[in-house]
C-alpha cells in the first residue's frame, strides 16, 4: 500500500509511505531553495519518478485554503494525481488536523505500542471551540487515537487575548520584538537565553492583556510598551536586558511543559511519552523534562517536530486508518531510525569539478585536514528531514578549538551569539557528556551538560551541548570519519552543523553543495561516495 502525505503550508513537504515504512520526505524548500516553502508543487512533479501507483492522499494542515485553492470547487490534489496516474487513482484524498498529525507521527515513529502523544506548537486547526493551543493523545497500536485534552485560544471570531499565548507563541512574540522572524526564529531565542542572567519577575505585565490580536500573527504590538524593559529589549538594543528577556520566556514556557506532562503521567499512570509541535525543537527543554522523569517513564521527542512532519503523521494515520478498514491485522510497529529521506544522489560522470583542487582522499586525509582546523562541508547519500544535519549535509570543524563558533558562524553569517552542535562517538558519550538516563542522542533533540572541558568549541556558555550521538551501523562513513580524527587529536568528537549559509535551505543536491561551497568561505567539500576532497 502506497501513501502519499503532503503538507501544504509552511515547511511545505511530502512524503511517500510504501507499507508503513518510509521512502521518501523532502521539505520543498530544499527543492525550489525559497526557505519555509509552503505548497509542495515540486515535491508532486518528482512523486511519480518514485511511487509506481497512489493508494491514498493524506493531506496535513490548518483549516485555511491555501491561495491557489480558494477560487476552486475542484479537489486539487485528485485532479493532478488523476493525471499524473492516467486517471488510475482512487480518489481517496483526506485532510487531516493539524495537531492529530504531530502527534500521530510522533507515536507511530516511537516504536511504542501504547502512548500518551503531546502536542506543543504555535496554534493549530480551527475547532468550534477555538483555535488549537495544547493537545494530548490517548494512542494504542494501530489504529486507536483518541484526545485526552486539548486546550484551544479563547477567540471572539477571529481574535484571541495575548494571557492565551501558547508555549510557541511566546517565543514568536518576544522574536518579533527582537527583529526576528516570529515564525522561525524561535531556536535563535533559545540560544541567546543561556546569556541571561536574571529572570524578571514581572514578566507578566510584559503583555498588554488588553490588546487583541489574531493567535496565528503574534507580534510585538501585543507587549506592554510603557513596561520597563520595552525599549531595552527592542530589537535587542542592550544585549544583557535581552538575554534575560529570552531566559525568562525559556524558563517560563520549560516550566507549563514539564508541569503539563508530569499532571498527564500522574492523571492517566503512563509510562511512554511523544513528544511533538514546533516547540519540541527546543532541545535546552527537552533535556530539562527528561531529567524531571522517573527512570521508568519513556520519552520520545520526534525530530521532526516542526510543520514538515505533519505529512509524515497524515500519511501513517491514513495507511493505518485504511488497513483498519480493510480487516488487516498484523500491523507492524515501525520505529524510526532515520530521518535520511531525501533523494538518493546522482553523481553525473560530466560534472566539471576542474575550478578545483581535487584529491582523492580517504577518511584518514579527510579527518588530518580537521585537525588542521578546516572548515569541511560533508555531502552524500540521502538528505536528512527537518532542520538537523547528521552527517549527509554537514559542515564540520574541530570541536576543541576555541575560536569555532566564531570562526563557523562567520562563515555561515550567523548570529555571533549562536552554539553549534557536536556529533560524538556513542561508546564515548558518557564520558564527555551527562546524559543522565539517556542512553543515545541520535536526532540531536537535547542540549546535555558538557563533564569535559576539551569541547571547548561547542560548549555553549551555559555550559550546555545539542549533541548527537553515533553508531558505526548508523552512518559507517561519518562514523569512521570521526574514529579517524579521535586517532589523531584524542577527541572523539566533531562540530556538526547544517550544510548551508544564513537564510539558505540546507543543501539537497550536488549542484547546491557546490554552488554553496564555492560561495562561501569553506575550506573543503567532502565526497565520500567519490572519494573526493574539492578545496579553492
């Protein structure tokens, strides 16, 4: 059985699932490099060269039509599959809420056969009650997900008071007040917050609670302009008052989550939990509510938790959902161990690669040039989903050099004040980081204090890294790349971060790597699969 899942807002994706496994993901704006893409028309061209026929369309989002749907009383998407299919397709096409699919692809991606699945984000679907805020899930393998709470904006059509902001909704606030993007900006908050110092304590009378605004444009108009702290932390004009400005929305929102899902494990005596929602993302909260749980309760935080993964949710609560219906029961619990989705590379025998140095290499030479404190861009197999590179578009650097953050963010023109993540060998993570009951870190979903002061390079201020963790059956190149660099410098460890520049998509195929590459201040591009080094 064939499942196609689309979302088709922002962080526009599409994803194929063949029998409950998953084949294909790739978020749009990797494909027409227009970050945060919504609609997902190029994903659709590219479905036919990977699925031979459609059983299904499952189709993620908010209730709102999206433009090109609005003059319409034609289903869109089973016009194009009929012709894309020669008319072969069922017209089996079902939009699915939003908040039902961040926490129906938590769960079945857990591998859990019974969990509660919370959903944490900015706003989701249209209810009679209101817009979605908070939800939580009752979920048993395959096919039994009910709601157990679901908390909505108190509106007065189409507005919502701001003392009813979301976990996701301060941050989009307090980024907006900043100058950031009130969308997507949220993980530039979280970093800035380790600089703080001081909570305020008033943080409460920040928010006119008296000025109304619409729950899904959040911006800065709704924070008390006569507040003390407004024209400091504008735009960030002193830095320190805006450090604690974040520190405070991170502690506030850490704190409603953790309380929320310790009162649902006490409520309902659960022991596995899903966590989801573009707030899952905050890796400094979610370490914090795994120190805060009993040993015996499990945690799941989906890494891709942000909007992309709501195609992944809509998809496998479809392919359940019509297998329910047909009678089959031997479904199969299918946890996720990749979020490598993308298309396989094509590595053209024409590609002219003769503006540069090139070398053939081995993972040895690779990880001597590390040592040597260059900066490598990594490029092979398939893409990874979502905003986390873990090894297949990866920039790399020594981890134990002082100047790396400021050296990387230079390159990628990010933000000074922004950490890097570390990809660490498993068998020797416990050794470099406090990883309290946590065995592995595989999707980079939490920020653990650093015991070794030899990663001095990705040791954010706070003391804190957003690691992953990494076994030779995982990645075996990436894996023995490291291996090769622990031989050298006895660290076995390195810098890991996304494969692109500020504002830029990160890098889907050879022709992005190499234009990226060659526009930036990159020392070295990896390819593996080629045996490669390109240097200037």
């Amino acid at each position: 059985m064939i499942i196609i899942g689309l979302n088709r807002h922002h962080n526009g994706n599409a994803c194929i699932l063949e029998d409950g496994k998953i084949t294909y993901s790739t978020e749009e704006e990797r494909l027409n490099r227009h970050k945060y893409e919504g609609s997902p028309f190029l994903n659709l061209l590219k479905i036919k060269d990977l699925a031979p026929h459609i059983d299904g369309v499952a189709i993620a989002g908010f209730d709102g039509l999206v433009p090109f749907e609005r003059n319409t009383d034609i289903n869109f998407y089973e016009m194009f599959f009929n012709r894309l299919y020669k008319n072969k397709f069922v017209n089996r096409t079902y939009d699915k809420v939003h908040h039902l699919t961040h926490a129906a692809g938590a769960f079945y991606n857990s591998g859990f056969e019974e969990a509660i699945s919370v959903v944490f984000d900015g706003d989701g679907s249209f209810f009679k009650e209101g817009i979605e805020k908070y939800s939580a899930f009752h979920c048993k393998h395959p096919y039994d997900i009910n709601k157990l709470e679901k908390e909505f904006f108190d509106y007065d059509e189409p507005y919502s008071k701001t003392n009813t902001l979301s976990l996701g909704n301060y941050f989009a606030a307090i980024a907006d007040h900043f100058g950031m993007n009130p969308l997507f900006d949220a993980g530039k908050v979280m970093a800035l917050a380790s600089y703080g110092k001081n909570i305020i304590e008033d943080f409460d009378s920040f928010f006119d609670h008296n000025y109304f605004i619409e729950p899904r444009v959040v911006r800065m108009s709704c924070l008390n302009q006569n507040h003390p702290m407004f024209e400091k932390t504008r735009l960030m004009n002193d830095f320190q008052a805006s450090a604690d400005l974040a520190l405070t929305v991170q502690t506030l929102t850490e704190n409603k989550m953790i309380k929320k899902i310790h009162d649902l494990i006490d409520k309902h005596n659960v022991k596995n939990i899903c966590l989801s929602g573009g707030y899952a993302l905050n890796c400094v909260a979610n370490f914090k509510l795994r120190q805060s749980l009993p040993e015996d309760i499990n945690l799941y935080v989906e890494p891709v938790s942000h909007d992309a993964g709501t195609a992944i949710g809509a998809a496998k609560l479809l392919y359940h959902e019509l297998r329910s219906i047909e009678g089959i029961k031997d479904d199969p619990i299918i946890p996720q161990t990749t979020i490598k989705y993308g298309f396989q590379n094509y590595y053209p025998n024409s590609y002219d690669f003769a503006r540069f140095k090139k070398t053939k290499v081995t993972n040895k030479d690779v990880a001597k040039k590390l040592s040597e404190n260059k900066i490598v861009a990594l490029f092979k197999g398939k893409s990874e989903l979502g905003p986390r590179a873990l090894g297949n578009r990866s920039i790399l650097f020594n981890p134990n050099n002082s100047k790396a953050k400021d050296t990387v963010n230079k390159v990628k023109n990010r933000e000074s004040y922004r950490p890097f993540a570390g990809t660490i060998l498993h068998e020797d993570c416990k050794q470099y980081f406090d990883m309290n009951v946590l065995d592995e870190s595989p999707f980079m979903m939490y920020a653990v204090k650093a015991k070794n002061y030899s990663l001095k390079g990705i040791r954010h201020v706070d003391g804190t890294c957003r690691i992953q963790t990494l076994k030779k059956e995982q990645d075996t190149v990436f894996y023995d790349l490291i291996k090769e660099f622990k031989q050298i410098t006895n660290i076995p460890c390195l810098l890991n971060t996304s494969f692109n520049l500020s504002g830029d998509p990160m890098v889907e195929t050879l022709d992005d790597a190499v234009k990226t590459f060659e526009n930036s201040e990159i020392d070295c591009l990896y390819l593996p699969e080629l045996y490669i080094l390109l240097e200037k």
